[in-house]
C-alpha cells in the first residue's frame, strides 16, 4: 500500500499510531530493508503465509490497541512448523483477549524469523525547536544502559551518516570485534540517509523507531519498526 | 537592516537620564565616549541638556531621520507606547533594554507581544527586550560604563544574558584580555535572534571569531543551517546554558522558556563545526586561542617544559583530548643533542638545557627548534612564574619565537611566585593564550586542532 493511502487510513481512523506492517510497508517503499512481514486474519491464512514465507517464523499480535505486544503475550518465535504456528496463533488469541478483551484485533503478522546480526537501534523524533532529528546506536541493552547513539538535525548528508557511526562508543563492535565479520556500515548509512530524507520531505510524522535493526556482514534488515504520526 | 544596530548614523536614547549613575545616564555617556560620530538624540520630558545634547520630549519631535532607538524605561507599558511612537517616526531598530517582559511572565508576556506585534506590521527590528545592547568602538549602548576605548579586534561576542555580556564586555575591554570588535546581548530575543546577529556576523568582513552564549535556541533547524555555513568561514564557538535538567529549571525562570534537550544541541554543534564550551570562561578562552593563533594542520603537539613531571601530567591530558605527541625527527634531535644529557624526547624537558645555558638561551635555540620540526602542528609551552621567565617574556623573546615559526601555541602557568605570574600572566596575556591550568590549555587547543582538521577535510 502507499504512504499516502497508510496516512489517510490511519487519519481517517484517527490513529496516531501505525500498525508494524504499515510501519515496515512504508519503510519498504523508501528503500529500507524490512523482514518481510505480512497479516494474517486467520488460523489458516497464518499457516499458509508461513508456508509461503518459510520457518522458522516469528508470529506478533496485530493490533492498533495494544502498543506493547510483547506485554500482552502477543510475541512467538522461533515457530518452526505447522503445529507451532498453530498452537501460537491460539496461545496468542487468548492471552490478548484475556488482558485487553476491549482491544480490536486484526489478526497477527507473520515474518521471517531474521538470522541473528548486531543489534541496531535507528530512529527520529521530533525536537521542539530543531523538527526532525535522527538517531543511530546500538541495541539492546547498549541503548537502554549506555545510552550510546548519536544524534543528527535533519537533513543529514552522507558525511552526517558516517559521522553519527563513528561518534557511537560501540562502533568496535561494529567493525569485527574479536574476529567477527565487520557490518555492512554503508549500508547503515544509506538507510540513515533515507530515513532522514523521508522525514524532511514527509510532514506529519512524529516518531519512528526501528528496533531492532539487525545488521549484517551484507546488508541490515528491520526486525520491528514503529511510526507515530502528529495528531 | 542589521546594519542599523552596529552602525547607526543616528541614535535616540529613551529615558536618558542627566543623573549620573542612573542606567539612562550611562547608556547617553556611555554613546558620548564611543567613535560614534552622529546625530545623538536623548529622550526626555523633563530634561534640557544631557551631556551637551539637546534633550527632546519624545521621538516624534525629533528633527531628523533615527537610525537607531535604545530605550530604557521604568515600565514595560511606556516602552510599548514608545515602540509605537517609533513606528510613527519611521525608525527601523531598536534596542530595549528594560527588563519586566516576557522573563517576568503573565503581563510582561502580554507587553512583549504587543511590542512584537507593533514590530511586524511596520517593519521594524528590535533586539531585546532584557538586554544590554552592543558594545563596540562604533557605539556602546550598554547600561554597564565602558571606561576604557573598545578595541578595533577580530571577534564578537553574542549572548542571551544582558548582565552577564555588560559584565564581560567591561573585563574584556578594562583588561584588554581578547582582541574584541562587538559584545552583543539580544535579551529575550522577541525579534532578533541568534539566527539574525550569526548570520550578520558570518558575512562580515574582519570578524574572525563569533562567540555565542544561549539559553534558548529560537529556531534550531534554522541554527543548524546557518552555523554550518558560518562556521564553514570561521569559528563559531558555543556555550548553551539550561542543557541538562537542573539548568533547565534555572532557565525557566530566568529567561521565561525552557531549555532544548541537551543531546540535540550538542548534535547540532557536532553536525555544523561549532565548538561546544563548557563555561564563560572557556568561552572567552577560546575565542582568544582562535583569534590569536593560526590554524594547526593536525593534532600532533610538541610539549616544552622544565619539569618532567609536568610533561607526564600533559602527556596524560593530550591522550584524553585526542592530541599527539609524536616523536621529533632525528635531524631536530641531532640539532638538540648537545643542550641534553638524556635522549631528546617529547614532552621536551628543556631542564638540563636550562642549567648549561640559562633560560633565554634555552629559549631561543631549544625553543624553536623543536617547534619548527615538520612532524609538529602545534605547541604547549609551560612556563613558571619566576624572575627569569618575566624577563624573557618582557624581551618578547618567546612572542617573538611563536610569530617567527607560524605555528599555533598555548602558554601554561603552573607555579612560581604572584609578583612574576601576574606580571606574565598579563603582559603575555595580551598576545598569547596563556591559560592558569594545564587542563585548560590543552583542552583548547584540541579544540583548535579539531577545528583546523574539519576545515582541511572540507577544503580537501
């Protein structure tokens, strides 16, 4: 779906928040790499996209009511047949209803589990006097206790984009810490770029989290993503 | 339009006062004893005579054309009523000095948008109100007495808080301890702002340095902008107050807004090449490094000392703030070998050199040869406060060392007696650098280094 056909949706259902499919549907159209992530309203449509898709896969309640999805045991991972898919699709059904039995549920989405890489954390918010600013770090617990990101005013030019990596205390990590392969730190860039380029020339966006961001010896893919817009 | 603030052909002060001591007396003394040359027009009902000046009744009976407006009136409500007077005049500027506006909350809110409002529709600019005007040879409006002539220098000073750029101007220029040209304070900035006065500032010819003080940052998207091509052309050195929560508290309730997130703004500075300082001091520290000193090419420094001690200390500080301190080459050592009974190295320990042929001597041939090497982009030279460094520094010997090598230098005092060091501290102090610590001398210069590499890399 177009970015504009998600706004005026979700304008005319007077949400602020996108659901991750939309999220990572709009990512997408800008160029960033997104796992590939898809609704399923059914039992059965869960199974037949995951056959589609290929286990193992990760299965997440949809909804616009319920933010934090794992909270409401609305996660499951690591699904590697028929069977698991099942048995998730209703372990996740239930516990949903039972702690918000007021919520509208859409169904739940399905996507590829991601290989496992350096967990990144990219983002914009939007300052009060400097608009749109993006973020870059590292994941996980380096971003909730270390607090290690970098911040750039929107627009950032390629030279921003290498700047704001290297200015991260983490970036070791980055460049093959202890044997490991380096990260593909161009194409972190290049999605820095992009990101920054559609928030300058898109209004109405408040917030965008892509958390995590799993980022490989070639190429980075978005595991969740978030987007907030102005109300 | 700028222009009309800095160089005004003529100039009306509001509420000038006959009565010495009172702010309005020393904004119109204050005007009498810059280089200003025209028309000066003080405002008054009740006066005759202020200075020599013909003392009119209000703006409107003024004969002649007013380039410029300073007002420093009791209430904000007459100010409002003399910005409308202004507008009917046709004057373009104005400087409002009084404080009781927007700072103050509730009313005062109410007066400084009337005065905005007033401001917009007839096209005038008006800095301030809460502030203390500008400082230079051209004209001093501020409400603190400038004593001594404002320097013809190379770099300006802007700052949100009026009291605090009064109180510096009159340091800078009672101590002649930074080669000035303008100190600016734009108050509550209900119209000019930082974005206006940078911008001015990065166009104009002969300023070198800008330093900037903020409590808020009016238009961050615009700052961004703005400072990066300014400091593209020239240092932009920043000092943003209300950053972290205790401040921003602080700022509230003094400048009646709140404070940007601190991360943000040092991002913004990071992303444009402006130079973050940490205090007033620095501030005014820096500014001095970057108008004084050529730019270095890199970051790799040759320490001069008389004490290894100290060297260690400084080879610890230059480590911490990105700084080298690289080996000298073997022709340098060669020339060197002779003054020192252990290997040359760096930090230069110019110690046994000293003992076998005095300081001066030291000086001169030590000195330059390890300052001039081309593995060095840089020098921190440490001296101490003794009757022999006094002497060398009123020969000028070392002022005259650094201008012959062309590179960058910082002086640090560390010890010695205060009859020598305030002497060398002040004589040397107006050429040089010299900082009172060590960490403050090296900080600043990796800020310089920092700045000569970024502006290589955009050159390159």
């Amino acid at each position: 779906m177009a970015l504009n056909e998600i706004l005026a949706r979700a304008k005319k259902e007077q949400r602020a928040v996108l659901t991750e499919i939309e999220a990572k549907q709009i990512l997408t159209g800008i160029g960033i790499n997104c796992t590939d992530t898809r609704l399923a309203a059914s039992k059965t449509e869960a199974v037949e996209l995951s056959e589609t898709i290929g286990y193992p896969v990760v299965l997440k309640i949809s909804s616009v009511d319920i933010t934090h999805k794992s909270d409401a045991g609305g996660v499951k991972v690591n699904l590697k047949n028929r069977d698991e898919v099942e048995q998730a699709f209703d372990l996740i059904m239930e516990s949903a209803a039972a702690k918000f039995p007021d919520a509208n549920i859409e169904g739940v989405s399905v996507q590829a589990m991601a290989k496992p890489g350096i967990e990144i954390i990219m983002g914009m918010i939007k300052d009060a006097s400097f608009g749109p600013v993006v973020m870059f770090g590292l994941g996980g617990v380096l971003v909730e206790v270390l607090k290690d990101v970098a911040f750039r005013i929107v627009p950032i030019d390629k030279n921003d984009a290498v700047e704001m990596i290297e200015e991260i205390k983490g970036k070791k990590l980055l460049e093959g810490y202890r044997g490991q392969d380096p990260v593909d730190i161009a194409c972190l860039q290049d999605m820095l770029v992009k990101l920054s380029d559609f928030v300058d020339q898109t209004p109405g966006i408040e917030e965008i989290d892509m958390n995590p961001v799993f980022a490989y010896k070639d190429g980075a893919a978005v595991v969740d993503a978030r987007i907030i817009l102005y109300q | 339009m700028m222009e009309l603030f800095f160089k005004p052909k003529s100039v009306a002060v509001v509420g000038a006062s006959g009565t010495p001591g009172k702010l309005g007396y020393v904004i119109v003394k204050n005007i009498f004893d810059s280089d200003f040359a025209g028309n000066v027009y003080p405002v008054n009902p009740k006066s005759e005579e202020i200075l020599g000046y013909k003392v009119y009744r209000s703006v409107t009976e003024i004969p002649g054309e007013v380039d410029l407006v300073v007002t420093a009136l009791p209430t904000p409500k007459m100010t409002v009523a003399t910005v409308q007077e202004c507008a009917q005049k046709g004057v373009k500027a104005i400087i409002i000095e009084s404080a009781g506006f927007a700072e103050m909350g509730g009313e005062g809110k109410v007066f400084q948008q009337q005065i905005v409002d007033i401001a917009k529709k007839n096209d005038i600019r008006v800095m301030g109100p809460n502030c203390s005007g500008i400082v230079s040879r051209d004209i001093v409006t501020s409400i603190y007495p400038i004593r001594k002539k404002v320097p013809r220098g190379n770099v300006v000073l802007i700052g949100q808080s009026g009291l605090l750029a009064a109180g510096m101007a009159s340091d800078i220029v009672e101590n002649e301890s930074l080669n000035i040209s303008k100190v600016c304070s734009f108050g509550n900035k209900c119209d000019v702002n930082e974005n206006d006065l940078l911008e001015y500032f990065g166009n104009e010819d002969g300023i070198d340095v800008i330093s900037m003080y903020l409590e808020t940052i009016s238009d961050g998207r615009g700052l961004t902008r703005i400072a990066k091509k300014v400091a593209a052309k020239k240092p932009v050195i920043f000092l943003s107050g209300g950053r972290t929560e205790a401040g921003a508290r602080a700022a509230m309730s003094h400048t009646g807004s709140i404070a940007s997130n601190a991360r943000i703004v040092e991002a913004a500075a990071r992303q444009t090449g402006m130079i973050m300082a940490d205090d007033f001091t620095e501030l005014k520290e820096f500014a001095k490094v970057f108008s004084t000193q050529p730019l270095p090419k890199g970051n790799r420094v040759a320490v001069i000392t008389l004490a290894g001690s100290v060297g260690v200390n400084v080879s610890d500080l230059c480590a911490n703030y990105g700084l080298e301190l690289p080996k000298l080459t073997s022709e340098t050592t060669e020339k060197l070998k002779d003054m020192f009974d252990t290997p040359v190295g760096n930090p230069v320990d110019l110690y046994f050199s000293v003992t076998k042929i005095g300081f001066t001597k030291t000086l001169e041939t030590t000195f330059p040869n390890a300052f001039q090497d081309p593995n060095i982009d840089a020098a921190i030279l440490i001296l101490a406060g003794f009757e022999y460094t006094q002497e060398a520094v009123q020969k000028k010997i070392i002022q005259k060392i650094v201008q012959d090598v062309g590179k960058p230098v910082i002086v640090c005092m560390i010890v010695g007696y205060n009859k020598y060091k305030n002497i060398i501290m002040d004589e040397m102090g107006k050429e040089l650098p010299v900082f009172p610590s060590l960490i403050s001398g090296v900080k600043a210069l990796s800020k310089l280094c920092e700045y000569g590499i970024r502006k290589q890399k955009l050159s390159a």
